[in-house]
C-alpha cells in the first residue's frame, strides 16, 4: 500500500495531538498553574497557539483568576484569528484583576480585536 505525503502528514498531527493530550492529562495532575502558565508561554512563542490555549486552559482551571494566564489565552487566541473568544478571555482578564497591568494589556488588546472583527 503507498502512502502519500498528504495522509503521512495527516498521520503526524493525529499522533501529535494525541501525545498533547496524553501528555497533558498525565502532566495536569502535577502540575501548577504556574507551570502550565510557563508551558503556554513556551508554546506561544513558537507559534504553536492551539496547543499554548490548552496550556492556559489548564492554568485557568487550577486558579480561574489568573489574569496574566486570560491575557494570553486571548493573545493565542487572537493570533489564531479567533477574534470572539479572545475578547472574551480579555473581558475575563479585566474581570479577575481590574486595575492589573495584565488588564490594561487586555483592554488595549480588545479594542484592537473588536476593529478587526469590525
């Protein structure tokens, strides 16, 4: 049987988020919301929103008034071109923290997403 390069690529991204996900719901039992915070950071950097989502998800989940981890989750998610959800993360961000430095990012960072979405 040959296999094209389309279904060996296909292949390696079903076997990469099923790693994610393993790997996540092993890590999830150990780790803080400072670690997955840490971790979506990384993610983030290198272009890999989707996964750094999941990560902030996790952190969130640990302590759901992590500001700084709804300001990134909005960044990832605006980056993904996911323009109503980021703005509801930075909402959650001005919410758990008004007056934080992490809120007025987000408050700067919604009004620039509402244009796009405009």
């Amino acid at each position: 049987m040959l296999v094209n390069t389309e279904t060996r690529h296909c292949f390696h991204k079903v076997a990469e988020i099923i790693f994610y996900n393993a790997l996540y719901s092993i890590a999830q039992c150990q780790q803080t919301a400072e670690n997955w915070f840490d971790k979506g950071t990384a993610l983030s950097n290198q272009g890999k929103y989707d996964e750094a989502i999941k990560a902030y998800d996790a952190a969130i989940k640990l302590d759901p008034n992590y500001a700084a981890a709804w300001n990134d989750r909005g960044i990832a998610l605006d980056e993904s071109g996911k323009y109503e959800e980021a703005i509801q993360a930075y909402n959650q961000t001005t919410s758990a923290h008004p007056r934080s430095r992490a809120a007025g990012y987000a408050r700067r960072r919604r009004i620039k997403t509402r244009q796009q979405v405009s």
